[in-house]
C-alpha cells in the first residue's frame, strides 16, 4: 500500500522481525506491569489497587504501538491479573473487572499518531496528547470496573445510597491516583522522546 511503513507492513503480513520486536516488547511490558503491581501504595477491601505505576507499561506500549497491540497486551495482563488478585464472584465479573478492563486500556493507543508525530497536527504539543491517551485508557477501565459494582456489588452499597454512586466513588478512590501517577510518567517518557523510539 502506497505511504505504508515497511514495519507496519511487515507485521501485517506474518511472522517476520517486525512482529517478533512488537511480540517481545509486549511481553516486556506484561512482565513490567506485573511486577509494578505487586508494589502496593494501598489495597480496598473488596478490590481495588493503588500501585506504582502498574498501568504504565500497557499505556506506553499502545501509545507506541496502536490499540490493537495496547488491548491484546492488557487482555493478557487481566489474565495473568487475576491469578495474584483473585477478586472473583462469576464468570461475567471477571470478564468484566480483568481482561475487559486491563483491555480497555488499549485506547490509549487511539492517539499513537498523535503522539508519535504521525498524526495531523501531531509533534505539537505530544505531551499533551499523551496525557489525553492515559485518560482515555483509565477512563475505559473504570467503566468496566462501574459496570461490575453496579451490577454485581451493589448489596456493598450503604444503606440508602444509591449503588451507582457507590461504585462510582469506590472505583474512583483508587483509579484517579493511578491516572495521577500514570499521567506523570507517561509525560515524562514521551517528554523525553521515548515513545518515537523503534527496537
């Protein structure tokens, strides 16, 4: 296709360098984020984790290579999620409040174009498409973690308090430091021209 990179379209046609580099940055990413997560600033009762910086590896890795990739890696990550953090009530909870959400993440990768240079109007001010992207793909998450307390912790709600209130607020206590957290880091590496680096 005329103006298509040449990794770009390597990675589309099969196994290749290309696709290889993408699949070992993304299980270096999984891998990172894993054990950022078990670094635990505080932990709620019924789930619920504030880490240091858990989710920066996935936003950085759609930021650099697209949603497609950003999703799959954090489809990948609630799995492995769930083994050390077994928050689970049923099946469709767990779609819910693991793969969907870590994989709503991906998102952020919606504004790679932007942030890499290759979008209209991109180079300008990345930093801030950057920050964009990191409250795109944690604005993604807490809706799926919303659904779940609505649908499935309501009963945890307090007397007379509406149960979409209470999930909003429970799920908000931890997600907006870790978008705090996150934002930064993510500024400072596209900041310092991370995000255009190819390996």
């Amino acid at each position: 296709m005329p103006g298509a990179s040449p990794e770009r379209g390597a990675s589309e046609r099969g196994p290749g360098p290309a696709r290889v580099r993408v699949l070992a940055e993304s299980a270096v990413m999984v891998a990172l984020a894993t054990v950022l997560n078990s670094i635990k600033v505080f932990t709620l009762p019924e789930g619920g984790t504030v880490t240091m910086g858990a989710m920066v590896p996935l936003l950085f890795l759609a930021l650099r290579r697209g949603t497609k990739v950003g999703v799959a890696a954090g489809v990948v990550f609630g799995v492995i999620d769930v083994y050390f953090e077994p928050f689970v009530y049923n099946p469709a909870q767990f779609l819910l409040d693991y793969p969907l959400a870590y994989g709503a993440l991906g998102v952020a990768g919606l504004f790679s174009g932007r942030v890499s240079g290759a979008g209209s109007g991109a180079g300008q001010k990345p930093v801030g498409w950057a920050v964009a992207a990191v409250v795109t793909g944690i604005s993604g998450r807490f809706a799926c973690h919303f659904f779940s307390g609505l649908i499935f912790f309501a009963s945890y709600a307090p007397a007379g308090e509406s149960p979409a209130l209470y999930s909003a607020v429970y799920n908000a206590s931890y997600l907006i430091p870790e978008l705090l957290i996150s934002a930064f880091v993510i500024s400072v590496l596209v900041g310092g021209g991370v995000a255009r680096v190819r390996l």
